[in-house]
C-alpha cells in the first residue's frame, strides 16, 4: 500500500511497532515512520495529528479488537486522547 500511494505521490506516514528494518524499507519508499503502540491511545492520536486520511492494517493478533476500537475512537475524536 505504501508503494502504491508514494507512486501516486501522496505523502504517508507509517505507524509501527517496532523501528527495525521493515520500517527502514518504509522509509526508504519515502514514507515517514512513527514508532508507537495501537492499542495506546496517545500514541495513536500523535499518529494520526493532522492526517487527513488513515488505512489500519494490522495483522490478527490478541490485542487486535483493542487496537480496532482505539484507532476507531482516537480517529473519531482526537481531541479525547492528544494531551498537547
């Protein structure tokens, strides 16, 4: 997806988990990375801070149907979970 939407030139910025080497390959498409946590609710409101769009993409976990309804509640009011 990162690739797809760099090739059309719209700027993305990736959340990830851990700042490794896929998130060095992130990088190197062009992509800003931010390394946080889905199921924190500050982490993802910092994420999602002035973005206009989001995608949530992340593979079936335990913590999955907590990362679902954070990502959902920060991106529905943010003003609820930005501390700044």
């Amino acid at each position: 997806m990162v690739t797809l939407l760099r090739q059309w030139h719209l700027p993305v910025r990736a959340m990830v988990y851990r700042d490794d080497e896929r998130a060095d390959a992130l990088r190197s498409q062009g992509a800003e990375v931010v390394a946080g946590d889905l199921t924190r609710p500050d982490d993802v409101a910092r994420v999602l801070d002035g973005a206009g769009r989001m995608l949530f993409l992340m593979s079936v976990s335990p913590s999955y149907l907590q990362a679902t309804a954070t990502v959902a509640m920060a991106a529905r009011a943010p003003e609820l979970w930005m501390p700044w």
